[in-house]
C-alpha cells in the first residue's frame, strides 16, 4: 500500500452535550475542534487544513470559516465549508482525505456544531422548516406539513404496508438501541423499553411516537484526517479510511420511480462495498444516520444485510445486538443516544475503533460501515472505516 494513500482520523473532540442552550455553535465548535486537535497529539502548528461540516438549520454566520481565527490556525493550505444536508459530516471527512491523499495538506480538522435547542423555542419549532418534498413551491407550507417527521412520515407508512413492518418491529429496533446506550457515557435513554411503554409514547405524525423520534442536544464534534506521517503522534488507535461514497438518487419525483427500492443508500453501498473489495457479511459493525426507527430498517436492507421488507424480522430476532451478525448503532444511535446529524455515527464508530467502548466493545480489525443522510433520504454518504491497515 502506498503510504500517501493510508489516511486515518487519528484524533476526535465532543464538546458539551446539552439540552439548553448553554454556549453558542462557534464556541462549542472551538471546544471540539482543540480537543481533536490534542487528542491526536498534535497542535495548532500541525494543522494545514479546516473542513466546517454544516447543519442544514443553522444559518451559516453561526458558524463561519472565520472559526480558523478563534482556532488560531494559520497558514492554512485548504479551507472548505460544507452544505450537504445530513451527510455533511461524512463528506468532510471524505473529502479532508482526498486533500492528504493529493498532498494539498497533512492534517485537516473537520467540524460539526449544532445548537437548535434555544430560550423559548421547542424542539417541534427547532426542526419546523418546511422539507420540499412536492416539487412544487411552497406546497408543504400550505398544507401545514413542517419539518422532517411528517415528510418521513409519509415514507414510513407506505415502506410499512408494503413491507409488513410492525409496530412490534420498531420496538425491537428501539430497545435494540436502548442496549447499546446504556453503554455510552453521552447516551440520553438508556433503560430498557417495553412495548407498552412504546406504546403509551404519544404520536407526533402517524406512524411515528415521540420514541421513534431522534433526541436532539446542542453541541458540537470534531476530528482530525491526517497522512502516515502524523500516525505516530496520537495515543489512540488510527481509524484507517479504506473506503468513501456518495449516492444521491435524483428520481423521486419522477413518475413511476420508487425511491423506497432504489435509494441514495443502495447507491452508495454497491460502490462502498466495491472500492474496499468487501461484502455485507465482512462488516463487523453498523452505525448509521437514521433520526427515525423507520431509517434504520431501511439502511438494513439498503446496505445488503437482508432483503427488502425483511429488517423488521432482522431486527426483532436480535441480530442487531451485542454479539450478534450486525451490531448497530453501537451508542445508542440518534434515537436513544444523541442526535448530533452526521456526527453521531462516526463518534459511535471512533469509540469501538479506539477500543473506549467498555463493556460493549465488539470491534476488532474488521470494517465498520458508517452513513450520513440528508433531506428526506434523498442524499447519501458512506465511510468503511477500520483499526487495520489492510481489510
């Protein structure tokens, strides 16, 4: 292997996680970024390069490219600000390792900071934005459908009756993911959860409950992508990048396409899989985007690890658990551990990749699949990530 192709993250930062609003995105962006920066033994010095990874509902002043400034980064070699949705956490990373592979820098910081949670605004009024779903402007608006829940809803129901998922199959998947919570020192809901207890969660748009819903926090996560050459500096374990995709689907409008079959994910995963020379049955672990339970059943069955309208029984015969084929979601996912966009799966793969996960460590050298989504499932990015140099 040619050493300018290894590229690892060899460094990650989370700032406070919170449900008020207690430091600005900026600042919490500065927490994370220093503590990525020395978690990968480097300095301010090392770093020649600053990817901002941006949240689809913050307004881009909150989080400028002046950050370099409250870095005191200088002379920097690559500046980039992304604005892809839900992937663009993953996108950072994938493309922070092009530029080390190209040799445009050696050690690129990628940023994510959120803060929707604010003084006298609910979490409903936070992610209230209309989601264009129609193709026709302003149609969402006026017919009152606001935010991500009702426009997946709408998904939701109709994978659910075609496919046979059942409420019992979204319990399992949540209390699958209360498992792997109660594991992680950042996880929100971490008791078991029985299905009348799932029950008894009120809807906010049928088919969904408040428990099939993400639990989102202010805060912020970073990580550094550096070349071989800064390997030696960080204590921690390298997570080798082996592999990066995109599949962005660009059909769902048309007549006759059903973007419940042919998806973003199912996209990005044939050439995932492809460019790392591996199969659905190698990975050894799954974290994914997935804000509802509904997403994360789906991703199943988009990324090959069953067949289509087969998750719901995947899932309740206990093969996403500890010890079992697919392990997921590993801290809980966005559901029961935190929902901090694209930034939740990867911390949730750095923390099994760097042997930190105690008690739930299941990772050894093998692949691990991480996935960021965006609007309603209409973009996608993937990462296969591993502690060895080789899969």
């Amino acid at each position: 292997m040619n050493k300018q192709n290894i590229v690892a993250i060899t460094g990650m930062g989370m700032s406070e996680l919170s449900r008020k609003f207690v430091k600005s995105p900026r600042e919490l962006a500065v927490d994370s970024a220093v503590a990525a920066i020395s978690d990968a033994g480097l300095s301010g010095a090392d770093v020649d390069g600053m990817i901002i990874a941006r949240s689809p509902i913050l307004p881009s002043a909150e989080l400028p490219l002046r950050l370099q400034l409250d870095l005191a980064l200088k002379d920097l070699s690559f500046v980039a600000a992304i604005d892809a949705s839900g992937t663009s956490f993953v996108q950072a990373i994938q493309v922070a390792a092009m530029a080390v592979k190209s040799g445009q820098c050696s050690a690129v910081v990628c940023v994510f900071a959120d803060a929707p949670l604010r003084p006298g605004t609910t979490t409903l009024q936070a992610f209230s934005r209309a989601m264009p779903i129609s193709g026709v402007e302003g149609m969402e608006s006026a017919a009152g459908l606001f935010g991500a829940t009702g426009a997946f809803a709408l998904y939701a129901a109709k994978y659910m009756s075609e496919c046979g998922i059942s409420l019992e199959h979204l319990h399992a998947y949540i209390n699958a993911s209360r498992m792997w919570a109660s594991g992680d020192k950042h996880a929100r809901m971490t008791s078991s959860l029985t299905f009348a207890e799932y029950l008894d969660s009120p809807f906010v748009v049928e088919p969904f409950r408040l428990l099939d819903c993400a639990f989102p926090v202010n805060g912020a996560f970073s990580v550094v992508v550096t070349g071989v050459d800064k390997f030696s500096n960080s204590a921690a374990h390298p997570a080798y990048i082996h592999a990066a995709t995109q599949g962005h689907d660009g059909n769902f409008r048309i007549s006759g396409h059903s973007f419940e079959e042919e998806t973003g994910a199912s996209i990005a995963a044939r050439s995932l899989y492809a460019k790392a020379s591996i199969s659905p049955k190698d990975v050894e672990a799954f974290e994914v985007y997935a804000p509802f339970s509904v997403l994360g059943l789906k991703q199943i069955e988009d990324y090959g690890f069953c067949g289509r309208g087969e998750a719901g029984n995947f899932v309740i015969e206990g093969n996403t658990l500890a010890g079992a084929a697919l392990p997921m979601n590993t801290g809980g996912g966005q559901i029961s551990g935190f929902y901090l966009q694209g930034a939740t799966p990867v911390y949730e793969a750095l923390v099994q990749i760097r042997n930190e996960a105690g008690k739930l460590q299941i990772v050894g050298d093998g692949p691990v699949v991480v996935t960021g989504m965006g609007a309603r499932y209409e973009y996608h990015a993937a990462l296969i990530l591993s502690r060895s140099k080789r899969l």
